[in-house]
C-alpha cells in the first residue's frame, strides 16, 4: 500500500497494492484492518454503503463531525471532491480533488468534519464508502451546495444531475 500526501490536513490518498497480475487480471487487497490501523491509525469500519450513478451525477458535498470515511471507485471514473469543514482550522472551505476509477484502485481516508462528493465522468460508477460508524441519516449531516459559486469548485461535467437535497443546500454568505 503506498499513502500519497494530499493538500487537506489528515486527508489521505491510498493506493493499495497489486498483489497477483497475470492475463486474466488482477488480484489486490483493498482493505486490511490491522494494516490500515498500524498505518493510518483507522482499522475498524462499521459500514459499507455502495452506490451506483450515472453520467454527470454530483453527489454530495456531505459530511459529519465524527465518521471516518474510506472511499473509492470500484467501476467506472468520478472527479472526487473533500473539502475541510472545521470552522476554526486555517484550511476551512479549502477543497482538493481527485481522479479515482476502477484502474487506479485510489482510495481517499476522510477524517470526520470534512464533506466529500463526487461527479461521474463514465456512463456509470460504483463508488464505495467504508464509515467508520454507522450511517445516522441525513438529519446528523450537514450539506453544502456543491454548485456553490464562492466554492470554486470546477466540476467538469456542466449539466450536472444532482438530488433535491443537494440542490437546495443553502450557498454560503
């Protein structure tokens, strides 16, 4: 596994490793609890939640103030985005994104207080998210708009589809 710094403080890009390649494909690990603990300080996750989008879907940006989030394509290719929502951190609203698909196996470990979202650049995508805690609901998150112009963010996809939730998030004063 090799970790990759990124620009968001205890944010983490994780390429895990290849273990077995041959004509048919490859054979890798794409989670060990006692690996990511002894590397990342994150080993146990209590959650998987898989979702399936289509072409030009924005999910998110959301987050909470106490999950751990691992998360990464399994199929297809999205334009990720985390961004640092802690109020009182230099970082504040500073966002990074990323490319991860199928191929490149990249992961992202999110700390808690950061949102993430993603745009689906294939016709579809999987994308998997490992929470460290159960998932509480909507009513124990909180949503920025993703299309929020004082964000900034260059979503590459312009007719974006995108839930009445995450349309309606207020945008920032």
């Amino acid at each position: 596994m090799e970790i990759i710094g990124t620009n968001l403080d205890g944010v983490r890009l994780i390429k895990p490793s290849i273990a077995f390649e041959d004509h048919r494909g490859i054979i890798f690990e794409s989670y060990n609890a006692m690996y990511y603990y002894d590397v990342c300080g994150v080993g146990w996750f209590a959650q998987d939640t898989i979702t399936v989008s289509y072409h030009g879907v924005i999910r998110g940006l959301h987050g909470d103030n106490c999950t751990t989030k691992l998360v990464s394509c399994l199929n297809g290719r999205i334009y990720a985005v985390v961004i640092n929502n802690i109020g009182s951190h230099p970082q504040f609203l500073k966002w990074e994104s990323f490319i991860l698909t199928g191929k490149n196996r990249l992961q992202l470990l999110i700390p808690p207080n950061f949102g993430n979202g993603y745009q689906v650049l294939s016709d579809e995508a999987i994308y998997l998210y490992k929470l460290s805690i159960r998932y509480g609901g909507q009513d124990k998150q909180w949503t920025l708009n993703p299309l929020d112009p004082k964000l900034g963010i260059p979503w590459p996809i312009r007719n974006s589809i995108l839930s009445k939730r995450d349309n309606e998030a207020p945008h920032l004063k």
